[in-house]
C-alpha cells in the first residue's frame, strides 16, 4: 500500500463524522435522499476498516499482493473530494445533489468489490485482535563505553531509587518517558547496572513488556528474572502468589521497559505481587506516552530524556562508524552535518553510523531521506509510534507534515486550522471544537510527537526525524514547497495534493502559483514565515494572485497572507464559500470588503497586527460561524461595528474600543457569552450609561485575562465619580488570571479587585492611575504571583495586605512612586521575608529610604533605577541572585561591601548611569566568590577611573566585558589577560581611553569591538584567536601591535580610522589559514597590502568598500567564493576587477556615488551580463551624462531578481534593458526627472 493511503483512513473517518452531523442529516431527510446517504455511508464504513486493514499488514507482514492501486487511490481522493461539497446550501435542490450522490456512490462500490482480490478484511474499524509489531525484546545489557551524554539523566534517576521515601501502600514507580529512540531504554540499563543501585536493591527483575500488555505473560517473565526458573504455572493465581512470596523477602527493583498500556485496570491487576515489597523498592517504567505515568499511578512527575548535544551526537555516530575524527577532518565536517540531521536522537546517529564506510557513503546518507537509507530502523521505530495512535489523531498528525522543519507554532494556531480544515466535527460530544482540538494536542504531545519549543513556552515544535515520518505516512496528500521551490519556476504540484504549505519569500509572482489552480480540491494557501531571520523583509505578493488566482481555489477551507503588503483584499473573496479560516495578521490592509460577509462559513478570523486597518465591515454581522476574532494589535482599527453583538458563537475578541457617539457599547457583549481568552477594552470614560455596563455582564463571560482601559488624557471632561461606578460595576468572572487597569480616573478602587473569591487570579498590573492614592487590598487574592504598579505619583503602599500577598509573589515591581518614603515591616515586627518572588524591580522611587529588612532566598533578578543608595544597602543575603543591574542610584561610589560578598551565584552585572562611581568593587574585596560571574556591563558612569582597589579587578570566569560611555577611564587592569574565560570584549565611546595593558588580550577572547575611542593610539597584543574585530572611530588609532594577523577572524570591519597604518607584513600568515568570510572597510587610507592579498582568502563571502582611496582592484583578482560585493565612494576607482566574469559565486553587486565617471569604465564594458548568478544589482551616482542606460542585450544578466537605480539626472531611456530581464521582481527608480517611461 503507497504510504498516502496510511492518512486515507484517518481522513476518512472525518468525512464520516461530517456526513452524519445533524444539519446534513435534516436536510437530506426533507430532500428525500436520505436512503442513498445510509448506503453511501455503509460503504465508506467498509471502506475505512479496509483501509485500516491494510495499513496493519503493511506494518506486520511482507506485502504479498500489491496494495490499493494507484487509479484507485486517485478515485477514492475524487469522491472525498465531491463528498466535500455536501455543505448545506449544496443540499437545498434535489435535482442538483442526486446525481452526485449517485456518482460517489457507484465508485464506492467498485473499490468495495476489490477488497476480496487484495486479501484484505472489512472487519468493523477498530480490530480487536491486532498482531504485534515483531520487534527485538531489550534486556538489561549495556555496554557502558557505547553511551554518550547521559550522566547527568544517570545520576538524577539514580538518586531518585536510592532517596529514602515511605509509600506505606504503594511501591513508588519512576517512569522514564520520551520519543521513539531518544534512549529510554539505554538510561534504564545504565541504572540498573550501577553499582550502588546492585548494592541497594537484592532483587532486580527485568521485563520488556512492548505493546501487549499481558498480565499473565508479564507476570511469567518477571518470576523467571526474579528466581531463574520458568513458572511451572499459566495461572494468574499461583503466579502471582509465588512472585510475592520472593519479592516480599527483599528490597526490590523492577523495570519495565516500554510499556504501551494505558488502562488502569491491567496495571493493578499486574501490581498485586509487588505491595509486600521492602521499604525502598521501586519499579522503573520507560514509555513513549506520558499518559502511562498516569496510569501507572506515579506520584512523582515523568522524568523526560532530552535530546542529545551535537557533540555527544557526533561522538556516538563516530562509535558505530568506526572513526577517529582526529585524522580526517574532512570527514569530521561532513560527520557535524549528518549530526545536524540526527537532532540529538541517539538511535539516529547510530543507525546513520553503522550506514557509514567510504567516503562517498557519507555524502549519500547526508543528502539521503530516513526512509531511504538502508538496513535502517529509525523509521519503523518512530512508525510504530503512529501506528498505535487512535485513528482521529493519525489524520491530525500527518496533517502537520505541512510545516518545515524547525517550525515553532502555537498550540492555538494549530487548533484553529484543524477546525478551518474540519477535522475536529465530532458528533454527540459536549466539548467544543477547541477543546477537542486541545486535547488532541495535548495526547500527541504526550506521545512525543510535539516537544516544546527550548526558548518560547507557547510554541512547539516537532524534532526532525518525527516530521519526516509526518511526510513519509501523509504521502502526496499534504505537500511541502520549500527549498524545492524557487520563485523563477513553475512547480508541479501532485494531483492528490490537498494540505500544504510553501516556503514564503520577498517577492511572489503569479508564475510561481499557477500550478495550484491545475489541482482540483486544493483546500489551502498557507505561507510559512522565515524563522530565526534577524532582519525580516516586507513581503509582496503580486496583484495577479490576489484577484485571479486565489478567489478562483473554490476549495479553500484555510488561506493565510500572514505577512504580505497587501493593503486591501478583492471583493471576490467571496467566492471561497468553503473558506473557515483567513488569516491577515501581520498585514497592511485597511479596511475589508463588504462581500466578506457572504463567506458564512468562516469560523476564525485573524486581523492580528495589523496596524493600518482602521474599521470592520458592518455585514460581519452575517458571520454566524465565526468563532475567532483576533483583533489584537491593531493600533488604529477603532469602528467596530455594533452588529459583532450578534454572532453568538464568538469565542476570540481581544479588543474593543468604546466610542462617543454610541456605536459599540458594552451592551453589545450581553449575547457574547462564549467569549473566552483575553478582552481589553479600551476607552472607558466614553461610557455615560451606568445601564450599559450592568448589561454587559462581564461576570458570565469565562475570561482568563482582562484589561480595563480608559483615555490617557485627564482634563475637565473626565467624571470621576462615573469612572468609579463604571469600574465598580465591570466584576469579572471569578475565574479570571489576568487583570490590567490603566488611566484610570477614579480616587479609589473597586472593592472586587481584592476579592479572595478570585482563586485563579495570578497576575495584576495597575499603571497610570494619577489620582488614585490608596490602593486595593491585593494580600487576600490567593494566588497572586505576578504585580506590577506604576505611575502612580499620589499612592503609598498602605492598605495591600503586605503580610498575606508576598508569600506566593514570584515577580514584582515598582515604577515611578515618587511619594513612596517607606517600606514598612510586617505586623510582627520581623523581617519582611518574600519566599518565592524570582524577580523584582524598583524604578523611580527616588523618596524610598526608609526599608525594612527584606529577605528573598529565591531572587535571581534585581533592577534597581533612579533610586536612593539606601535602598541599595538594605539587601543582603541575595546568594541566589543571577541577574543585577543597578542604574542612576545617587551617592553610590562602588557596590555595597556586604551586598557584594552576598553575590555567590550572580551570573550577570550591569552598572549603568551611575555618576559618582568611582570603582566596581569597596578597597580589598576578594572576589574569589564570584565563581559564577559571566557578563559584566558599565555604562555611563563618568567617575569610574578603576575596577576595583586591589589587586584583582575582575572575577576569573568572566565570559563577556562591555565599557560604555565612561569619559575618565583610561585603561584596562593589567590582569585582564589572566581571563581565560573572556570571550567579547566592547569598549564604546570612552574618549579617554589609551591603551590596553601590556600583556595584551586574554587567550581565549573571541569577539573585540573598540568605537569611538579617540585616545588609543594603538590596538592590543595577541589578537591571533580573534573571530570577530571591529574598530570604528578611533581617529587617533595608527600602529597594529605585535603579533600575528588573526588567522581565525570570520569579520573584520576597520571604519573611519584615517590614522591607521597598513597591516604590517610581518604579521601576515599563509593565505589558505585566513578565515575571513565578511570584510569591511571605510574611511582607511591605506590597506592596500591586505588588498593585493583578498584573492586568497578562499573563504571570503561578503566585501564591503567606502570612501577609500582605492584605484584599482588587484590584477589577481577577487576570491571566488565572493557572494557580495558593495563600492561606495571610491572617487579613485577605475573600473570594477577585471576577472569578475568569472566570479560565479556572486550574488548581489552595489555601486554607489562613483563621482568622477569619465575615468571609469562605461556600464556597457563592466561585463555583468554573463555573470549568471547575479540576482541583486544596485547603482546609484556618477555617469552625469548618461542619457541612455546601455545596450539592452549586454548590459545585464537574466538572472537578475532585484535592480535599483538612482541619481542619473540625464537618463531618458531605458533601451529596453528591463525586457531582457525575465526573472526581475524588485525595480526601483530614484532621482532619474529626465526618465518618462520604462520602455
């Protein structure tokens, strides 16, 4: 069976479940055809557990016959297909819907007939005596010297059997959970062979237990490991009495390694022998599912193995290659790559490994596909995993084989185009689509199949292999154009292509698209954004696809212009009946049609960030399926339409703005009773009508965070005494998490702000209440964790509750209280302790003197701003804190003695603005205990003269040192090369500065930057290690120092240093060590030795020249791996290098202000048309008396894809250089008044 047939099935099922929904069902029954549905559904039943028979054999059994034909599958997607557009208003003429009910019937029929031939069953869906998976069984052997990273997951389980812990009834279970061949069972045999753990425990047993969970069998296996003898018994009874009567004579440990089984009942049942175990037995439980932890009844939370380091990866693929990386490098490249492709699953890089012998093998299995390879098990393994997965998750799985690799998406997101393409249409379930979308989520996030994203908590991702096998079992169903598809081709689409997405890019042309309107069915446009960019271009997308192309995909369920620069939709969108789902976000759109209320269909509706949009259509009042409004973001949308109060079924409404003349109200949320999520509303002091608010009914809607905002603007028009009784009267649900208020104009708070009945409410943040002096009595809410107040000029903080609220707090802070004088102890008189808060921040307090003692045993982040020297020394004990930065704190002449000493795990100091610091550290101060320090900041403080007083001014693992702004500092400590660890070093605009000290930069340091340092006359000793140095403005800099030229620097940017002489020769090492991929120089005189030597640079990739006093490029030549090349203000240059013809690599060449054109060469003679890789060119400046731009024939390249011209204030004609240029999407003209036409 082809592998798209392993996603038939699933989306099968969905069809089912739409064709038996309620409103299908009463229609066809009034339209009399109901018969011909019942036997149109009989047959997709037979169907589908046909589909799903053969998925079994092909994951048991040697194919023996070949599976479903191709013409057939292609049938099977024509009649999902016409099944599709059974939509309501389809189903209103008898004459227009028999005739298709016949056609989808009579093909069902046929591929009925075949199933005989194919050997397979048509058992009802869902088998109950399903074949395992014939997979080895693991044991308890390892061999310990072929294990990698896993000492640190070693010594955490390890320490987990060994604690001391009493479960009177229960023997505690540790269960071991992650994704298929992430080395599970690899850690298991690690602890069960420990020596300690062979001390502690007298019986060890071990069992793979796979996926039939057999009580009976597992129970035989266990009393064989436990006694080495077989039972002599298949009875449950006397099984089980033997094994208690042996485990109960010891201290036990059992593992069962794989366990598939989530039914409560069996587990118990398999449980029975263990309760007379010995005081510290434990059972050890590995699994793919985090549900089996559950099951399992763990009291403590699954212990997840992570991913391997690359490192570790690479030493793992080099065991089962047989290699030493210490002989070929070579091969070591190509081994980082193929490691890459493993993302730290061990089973990857041994597999891929044993697949490795020659050479040429390497490169094969690293351009190679998984499932390609061969004698591979990765595959079946991860496959396995889908395998047991429920059929209406198998369809949801596959479906996100559309995202690339490395995709970060939400949760929410996800959710929304599951729903948009139908899949979540369960019948006779209390749930809503989202919340069935949610717990779908959550199962295959539990299976390992999504993994959260490392650095964003809202996102996930799915690790490399495991979206390979999203690709391998969707097939051709869903496809995936990405690096495949480039924007100056037409792609061929596959005809079963249903589900996708494409690779988004700066500039979409028609061409690139026309093949999705060859493909009949097609439901949805998605472009996926270009992740982990650090700048990222507008994008556009050609008019043509906007209004042909687009409203013409009758299909659409989902189409998102994330992104583009569109500024409006067409009127025909309305054509995409079918469309549940669009997404503008990010868009420049300002208003939408009124046709795209005819769109009755559409369920989500995401308007998010975009900024133009300023008005919503009022025939968005006929959306009644329309769930999602993610209005968010949306700086200048403020007519929204009164007729949003109609559509019952809204769900997301993050914003609405209040208005004077009556528009929409509050009164308009009365019916929105399905609101969830956030709301803000904005402009409250408009509301005149205490009746409105009462009606809103904030109370029923079920949010989960809140913002309550009125105008920013106190004048006259403002009523106090109104804005209190609005406010009073906005009581949110109870089950609220979040509460924002801003500009505020009442004097005192509501009294339901501290109502302790708000048990879920963690977050508060109250800012920008001018006249507001006391505030609510936050210490009864519960659960408090996170409170920020400011801009608050009136208020203290009496009457918060402080002795209640602080033991939850987790962040806090305090911005601009300039009233604030003291910071009282508690009721008792004690310290004021804050046992959880991780964070806080003060700023602007500057009346603050009078503080308490105040103890935080858990604070990691300190920020100080605009605050009095004596709430600095209040804190002590801060042997927690990571994170310090102190700013503008008056008086301070250097850190308080007993604050620093207190600093044992500070990772990060920043001391900025601070204008009578004289040193970092008081006279004396060791600082032997900041072990842990890493990254030190000064910035403007104008006083600094030192580090510190003693003989060591820095604590010795400093990785990163940066100096801003510090007028009087004049060098750096002579122990600064002692820093083994330091690897950036910035020193920016300390005019002062002369020199470094004489022993140079540390060894280590990777990374130099020096600006605008007007004093140093000469750059720094032992600069060999550098991979990035950077020298701008130092107009006083002449000499390089002693030593050799760094060979490693990647980057190399030397800018308006006029002073500087040319690098010495001396210090010049063989061309084929140099590094240098990216080159800068400006305003430097004379570098013409470094010049003559560019040719060999082999790695050189980007240059980049500016007002230099260059004539003429080497007769050498430039390197050719050169990508980009950029000229500026070159008055002496000639012409371009003579070799760049051949310059193959090239991609994007800028030439700009060339100012004396006559002794340059003409544009005709720079010899670019045949430099085929050139997409981008841009010149600007010189040529005063071009009037005509050159021969259109030899001018420029077809490969050309950007082109920019400007400041020719002759040119009349183009010559028809732009015909000739057949991949161009980007022109642009500046400055050309004598230019009329582009002809």
């Amino acid at each position: 069976m082809a592998v798209a047939e392993l996603f038939l099935s699933a989306i099968i099922q969905v069809l089912f479940q739409q064709l038996t929904s309620g409103i299908i069902k009463s229609l066809a029954n009034r339209e009399k055809v109901e018969s011909h549905f019942e036997k149109l559904k009989s047959n997709l039943t037979i169907i589908q557990a046909v589909l799903e028979d053969a998925e079994e054999k092909q994951l048991t059994q040697k194919p023996v016959k070949p599976g479903i034909q191709p013409s057939r599958t292609s049938m099977v997607w024509k009649w999902i297909t016409t099944c599709g557009s059974f939509v309501p208003s389809a189903i209103i003429s008898n004459n227009k819907m028999m005739p298709k009910i016949k056609e989808v019937t009579n093909r069902l029929q046929f591929i009925v007939k075949q199933r005989t031939e194919l050997n397979l069953l048509d058992n009802p869906v869902g088998h109950s005596n399903r074949p395992s998976v014939l997979r080895s069984p693991s044991t308890s052997v390892v061999n310990e010297s072929h294990v990698y990273g896993r000492d640190e997951d070693k010594e955490a389980i390890t320490k987990m059997l060994l604690m001391d812990e009493d479960c009177r009834d229960n023997v505690p279970v540790i269960p071991i959970v992650g994704m298929g061949g992430i080395g599970k069972t690899t850690l298991a045999q690690l602890v069960y062979n420990d020596r300690n753990v062979k001390q502690n425990f007298h019986v060890r047993a071990w069992v793979c237990v796979s996926v039939e969970f057999d009580v009976v069998s597992i129970t035989e296996k266990l009393y064989e490991s436990v006694t080495g003898e077989p039972g002599q018994s298949k009875a449950l009874d006397i099984l089980q009495v033997r094994l208690r009567e042996e485990l109960g004579k010891s201290k036990f440990l059992i593992v069962l390694d794989d366990v598939w089984n989530e039914n409560y009942a069996k587990w118990v049942d398999l449980c029975v022998p263990f309760q007379l175990g010995t005081r510290g037995s434990r059972i050890i439980v590995t699994a793919r599912n985090e549900r089996v932890a559950s099951v399992v009844g763990s009291l403590r939370a699954a212990y997840r193995v992570e991913r391997l380091t690359d490192d570790d990866c690479l030493s793992l693929l080099a065991q089962h290659a047989g290699r030493s990386f210490h002989v070929n490098s070579e091969l070591k490249d190509v081994g980082l790559r193929l490691v890459k492709k493993c993302k730290g699953l061990p089973l990857a890089a041994k597999t891929l490994g044993g697949l490795l012998r020659s050479k040429e093998e390497w490169f094969d299995v690293l351009t190679s596909k998984i499932w390609d390879l061969p004698e591979g098990n990765i595959l079946p393994v991860l496959r396995l995993s889908y395998h047991h997965l429920p059929p209406h998750l198998k369809h949801l799985f596959a479906y996100c084989s559309i995202f690339p690799k490395d995709y970060d998406f939400e949760k929410n997101e996800l959710v929304c185009l599951w729903m948009g393409e139908g899949f979540l249409e369960k019948q006779n379930s209390r749930k809503t689509k989202e919340e069935l979308g949610l717990e779908y989520f959550n199962e295959l996030l539990s299976r390992s199949f999504f993994q959260r994203a490392s650095d964003r908590d809202e996102y996930f991702v799915m690790h490399d292999l495991i979206n390979d096998l999203a690709q391998f079992v969707a097939g051709e169903t869903c496809y995936r154009l990405d690096e495949k598809m480039d924007t100056n081709l037409e792609y061929k689409m596959p005809t079963k292509a249903r589900h996708g997405s494409f690779l988004r890019h700066e500039y979409e042309v028609f061409r690139k698209f026309k093949a999705f309107s060859e493909v009949q069915g097609l439901r949805i446009f998605l472009p996926m954004p270009v992740q982990n960019a650090l700048v990222c271009p507008p994008f556009y997308l050609s008019n043509k696809i906007l209004a042909e192309l687009i409203p013409e995909l009758h299909s659409l369920r989902v189409l998102s212009l994330s992104g583009y620069s569109i500024t409006e939709l067409p009127s025909s969108i309305c054509n995409l009946i079918r469309l549940r789902y669009l997404n503008l976000s990010g868009t420049s759109v300002v208003k939408l049609p009124d046709t795209l209320g005819d769109i009755y269909n559409l369920q989500t509706l995401s308007l998010r960030n975009c900024r133009a949009i300023c008005k919503l259509p009022s025939t968005m009042g006929k959306l009644s399926n329309l769930r999602h409004l993610d209005n968010s973001t949306t700086d200048q949308l403020k007519d929204i339409p009164v007729e949003i109060g109609v559509l019952k079924n809204l769900q997301t409404l993050p914003k609405i703005v209040l208005s004077k003349e009556g528009d929409l109200g509050l009164r308009e949320l009365r019916d929105l009773k399905q609101l969830r999520g956030s709301l803000a509303i904005f402009e409250l002091q408009n509301v005149t009508n205490i009746e409105d608010v009462k009606e809103a009914s904030l109370c029923t809607h079920e949010l989960d965070e809140l913002q309550l905002t009125c105008g920013s603007k106190m004048d006259d028009t403002r009523d106090k005494s109104t804005e209190e009784e609005v406010m009073d009267s906005l009581h949110p649900h109870e089950k609220l998490r979040s509460l924002k208020i801003s500009h505020y104009g009442g004097v005192g708070f509501p009294c339901w702000i501290g109502n302790p009945q708000f048990h879920k409410l963690s977050s508060i943040s109250i800012l920008s209440c001018l006249e507001c002096k006391y505030l609510p009595p936050l210490g009864q809410l519960p659960e408090l964790k996170h409170l920020l107040i400011g801009s608050m000029p009136k208020s203290q903080l009496s009457s918060m509750g402080v002795v209640l609220w602080i033991h939850k707090l987790e962040t806090l802070r305090f911005d601009y209280m300039p009233e604030w004088e003291k910071w009282a102890a508690s009721a008792d008189g004690k310290d004021i302790k804050f046992p959880r808060l991780r964070q806080l921040t003060i700023s602007r307090c500057s009346k603050l003197t009078s503080v308490s003692p105040l103890n935080f045993p858990v604070l990691q982040e300190l920020d100080l701003e605009e605050c009095s020297k004596v709430l600095l020394e209040s804190f002590y004990n801060l042997d927690s804190l990571k994170t310090l930065k102190v700013e503008a704190v008056a008086g301070l002449s250097h850190l308080p003695r007993e604050l620093s000493q207190s600093l044992l795990a500070l990772e990060v100091l920043e001391c900025c603005n601070c204008s009578e610091l004289l040193s970092l550290w008081p006279e004396e101060t060791s600082l032997e205990h900041l072990t842990h320090l890493k990254r030190l900041v000064i910035a403007d403080c104008k006083q600094l003269v030192s580090m510190g007083q003693g003989e060591q001014h820095f604590p010795r693992k400093l990785e990163v040192l940066e100096v801003f702004r510090c007028e009087n500092l004049i060098t750096l400590p002579n122990d600064l090369s002692d820093l083994s660890s330091l690897r950036e070093l910035i020193i920016k605009n300390c005019l002062k500065f002369v020199n470094f000290p004489e022993s140079g930069l540390p060894p280590m340091l990777k990374r130099l930057e020096i600006l605008s340092c007007n004093a140093l006359e000469s750059l720094p000793s032992n600069m060999s290690g550098l991979e990035r140095l950077e020298i701008k403005k130092c107009s006083s800099l002449r000499t390089w120092a002693r030593g050799n030229f760094p060979v490693s620097v990647k980057k190399l940017a030397i800018e308006n240093c006029p002073k500087l002489e040319p690098v010495p020769e001396l210090m010049f090492p063989p061309y084929s060590s140099i590094m240098l991929e990216d080159l800068s120089l400006r305003t430097w005189p004379d570098f013409s030795n470094l010049l003559q030597r560019l040719h060999g640079f082999s790695h050189l990739i980007e240059i980049k020249l500016s007002n230099c006093r260059l004539k003429e490029f080497p007769e050498q030549g430039l390197p050719p791996s050169l990508r980009t090349l950029s000229i500026e203000k070159c008055a002496n240059l000639k012409s371009l290098p003579e070799k760049i013809r051949s310059m193959k690599s090239l991609v994007s060449l800028r030439v700009t202000k060339i100012w004396d054109s006559k002794r340059f060469k003409p544009l005709s003679e720079w010899g670019l048309r045949r430099l085929y890789s050139l997409r981008e060119f841009s010149i600007c400046g010189g040529f005063k008396e071009l009037e005509i731009l050159g021969d259109g024939d030899g001018l420029l390249p077809p490969s050309l894809t950007k082109f920019s011209i400007a400041r020719f204030h002759k040119l009349a004609s183009l010559n028809e250089v732009l015909k000739k240029l057949t991949s161009l999407r980007y022109l642009s003209i500046m400055n050309c008044e004598k230019l009329k036409c582009l002809a």
